[in-house]
C-alpha cells in the first residue's frame, strides 16, 4: 500500500477546526437512552454518533448487544439531530444490514481485526460502497497484523479508509485496560502519514479518570481525532460502565484539551517541541517500567540467595554484565561512561534490594 493523500479526503471534507470526535454510548440500549444521548452531543464538537449494535463478548452470557433494531435508533438519531453514525461490524451479514440503514461509518474491532479471514469477507462485502471505514489496532502488539487489515481494506478499493488505537492487551499489571504502546501506532503513522489515526482512549484507559492525560498524548502526537464511550447515566450502563462519561463532561473534556493548530505536515517549531516531548515522557514511563520489572526478578534472585545462604555481590556476574552492556551500548550510540554511570546505578539498587530481603 502506497501513500495516498486522498485517503485524508473523508476527513478533510468535514472542514473542522479542532480533532474529530466520535462519541456515544458503548451500547445502543434503549431508543430513548440513543436519542437522550445524541441530543445532549448535538451542536458540539462531536461529529460522528457511535453506538455498539453487535457486540463481541470474551465469554458467553454478557450482554451481546440489542441486534439490528438498534440500527433503527441510529437512523432516528441521524435525522432528528444531523449527526453521522457509527457502529462495529464483524461479519458481512453486519455490513449489509448497516448499510441497508444508511449508517456511515463502520469500524472492525480489535476482535475481528486479528483475523484475516473475518477482514476480508469485510472487504470484499463493502467493495465498491462509499463508506468510511476504520480498522482498530489487533488486541495483541502485532503491528503487521494491523497493516494486513489495512492492506486488505485498501485492495478492495475503499477510499474512505482510517485506523482507531485502543490500545493492546498485556499479561503485565497496569493501570490502563490496555496497554497504549505509543511506540506502535507512531510507527504506523511515519508508515502512513496520510492515513487518519484516531485515538480510542476509552478502550486504552478502562476507567474515565485516566482519560483527559490520554486524550491529550495523542494530540500532542498528532492523532487526527478521539473516539469517546460517553452514556447518560454511566454507571448504570449494560456494558464497559467504568469507561463512560456523561455527554456534558465529554464536552467538558473536549474545552479543556490542548488542540495543536496548524495544517497537516505544517509543524511549527512549538508543536514538534511538544510532540518530541511526548515521546520522550513515553519513553521514560517505558523505562520506569523496565526498570521496575527488572527489580522484581531481582528480588526473587534475592531470596534464591537468601534460602541457599549465599552472599549478596557475585563479581564475576556483574563483570560480565558491565562488559558486555557497554558492547551493546556502543552498537546502539551509547557511550562507555554513560552505559557505565546507569548500570552501576542499576546495579547498586539491586543490592540494596537484596540486603535487605537477606537481612528481613
């Protein structure tokens, strides 16, 4: 897939000021909960009203979502109030009765984007319609896995084409409900700088008080617009109730974001400060992580130790690890002394760790 300038088209029709927004609730429930919602968002910045009508579940017996007569709401919302509409496919029976009810934008979820086999019968059903469609990122960090399915929507000549980052699932404990990896949809983005990316925060973020701070990292690198769960009453929502804001704090949220001005490949010397500011934050929590992690195994080596009474300093180990990290170091554009001042650093936090489990 090449580069192409008109895949922006769709987005640049809309002719806004600020990032696009994609709002509403995480499932359409009731025809007055849709309609309570979008006319609470109608007359914001939001553009786009999104709703789950089918919704894949990770075990049997959750809530599925109400089924196509949801997508009867979504038309109702449509004419009362102007807005476009939204919802997620996931099969080609989805992409025919969603454009038998003239929704206008489709989303494939992380779910089905892992399988080529579902992308494609995607494809090929929504071959030749003129539909905007955007693919979410693969549950799982697999950035080629992401750029099959966009590949794939490319082949079968969809023009009106997008990506949305929700972030990855990890084994690891966080405080996000996926993992964001900035790393991975910036990658995708120096790929294809014309393609739009839209960030998902809420899907990121799993509980709303996380998602002003990443609602902002993805502006500040240059996200093209967010797509946000927002419920009348959230608490009391049928799905992903800790995610979801109100339609007043949504655009609450929206006034106090920092929009970075400018056209498109027209950065000012401010905006690339901000934004190569924010992959260094990015990378510093990266780091912290490792870090971190890095202190966990060393304190069950502290233990190991402990239970076999041996002591703390092993010379030779750390000899070996000094000589061959400055190897690596150097390989990577480090210098000795640098890669020398972190892992004595490194390597004196790891026995302080372990003194003092041998000494509990």
């Amino acid at each position: 897939m090449k580069n192409n300038k008109k895949l922006r088209k769709w987005l640049d029709d809309f002719k806004l000021d600020h990032p696009l927004v994609i709002a509403g609730p995480c499932s359409a429930e009731t025809e007055a909960q849709m309609m309570s919602i979008a006319n609470e968002l109608k007359g914001s910045d939001v553009s786009i009203f999104r709703a789950g009508i089918w919704k894949p579940r990770t075990r049997p017996g959750m809530f599925e979502g109400v089924g196509s007569i949801g997508l009867k709401w979504l038309q109702k919302v449509k004419k009362e109030t102007g807005l476009l509409t939204a919802t997620e496919v996931a099969n080609a029976n989805h992409v025919k009765l969603a454009i038998e009810h003239d929704v206008d934008v489709l989303w494939i979820g992380a779910r089905s984007t892992v399988s080529p086999f579902i992308v494609q019968e995607i494809a090929d059903t929504l071959k030749g319609t003129d539909k905007i469609v955007l693919i979410k990122n693969p549950v799982n960090p697999d950035l080629a896995l992401w750029y099959g399915g966009i590949e794939r929507l490319y082949s079968s000549d969809i023009k009106k084409l997008g990506v949305i980052h929700r972030g990855f699932s990890t084994y690891s404990k966080s405080k996000f409900r996926n993992n964001p990896e900035w790393q991975i949809p910036i990658e995708l983005q120096n790929k294809f700088p014309d393609l739009p990316l839209i960030c998902d925060p809420s899907h990121i973020c799993g509980r709303r008080d996380l998602l002003h701070d990443v609602s902002q990292i993805s502006l500040d690198l240059n996200f093209d617009g967010l797509m946000i769960e927002s419920h009348i009453d959230p608490d009391n929502a049928w799905s992903d109730a800790a995610q979801q804001i109100t339609p007043k704090v949504l655009i609450q949220l929206m006034k106090e974001l920092k929009i970075r001005k400018g056209a498109f490949n027209e950065e000012s010397y401010v905006n690339k400060l901000a934004k190569y500011r924010t992959k260094i934050d990015i990378a510093d929590n990266d780091i912290l992580e490792i870090l971190s992690k890095r202190m966990i195994i060393s304190d069950k080596i502290g233990k190991l130790k402990k239970k076999q009474n041996v002591a703390v300093l092993q010379s030779k180990r750390w000899n070996e690890i000094l000589g061959k990290m400055i190897l690596v170091g150097k390989e990577k554009g480090l210098s000795e002394d640098f890669v020398l001042k972190i892992f004595k650093a490194i390597h004196q936090e790891s026995i302080n760790h372990q003194n003092k489990i041998l000494n509990s």
